[in-house]
C-alpha cells in the first residue's frame, strides 16, 4: 500500500521536523519553509497539505488557489497557534489544527480529512 502523500508548509525548522517525525511512517512527509518554495513541490501530487497559518511571503489565498487549480482533491489543514474560524472560512478550509498539539492530536486530523482526498 502506497503512503499517503503529506505536504508540510511552515517557515519554522523545528515544526517542519518535528510535525515529519511526528506523522510516522504512515505518511510520506515533505517540508517546505514558504509557500513559494511548496509551489515548486506541487509538481508532485499531494493528499493533504498542512500549512501554518502565518507563514510570511505569499498571501495563502494566492497558494490556495494555485493549489486547487493543480490539486483540486488535496485537502489542507490549516495550523496556528491562534484561532481564526472567519479566517478559515475565508480560504474555503474545512480543517484546523491548533498549535501546540502532539501526536495523537496530528494523526487523529490527518485521519479526519483522508476520507475527503481524491485518493480514497
């Protein structure tokens, strides 16, 4: 069985590191420190996108739209320390995940929103 495919977006190392570490070996994690930079990684398919809130460079309704004209069933996961439902339903997410939060917390979201890709 293929891994699901994960795209981590956000401009601190030690998130990037840790929430890869942390999504085990069920996922196919990738990092990318700015929504440029994930542009670039969108070349590749991707399931769910998990992206942090306030991550400086371009604006997330830009990468959003660009995402969903490339990748129409990739899910994304808005993460932030602090939360803004107006601002989710501003971009059309369905998903937030509220930093800090651990493990268990990450794996159960990621589980949430698999049914929703265009894989399942």
């Amino acid at each position: 069985m293929d891994k699901k495919r994960l795209l981590i977006i956000d401009d601190d190392a030690v998130v990037r590191h840790v929430v890869t570490y942390m999504a085990g070996s069920e996922y196919a994690a990738v990092a990318a420190s700015s929504r440029d930079e994930a542009l670039t990684l969108l070349k590749e398919s991707f399931d769910i996108v998990l992206m942090d809130c306030s991550v400086p460079g371009m604006p997330a309704e830009t990468f959003l739209l660009e995402l969903r004209s490339r990748s129409p069933g990739t899910q994304v996961i808005l993460m932030s320390g602090y939360f803004d439902s107006q601002a989710a339903t501003r971009l059309g997410v369905k998903f937030f995940l509220a930093k800090p939060f651990s493990g268990p917390e990450l794996l159960t979201a990621l589980q949430c929103v698999w049914p929703y890709t265009a894989a399942s």
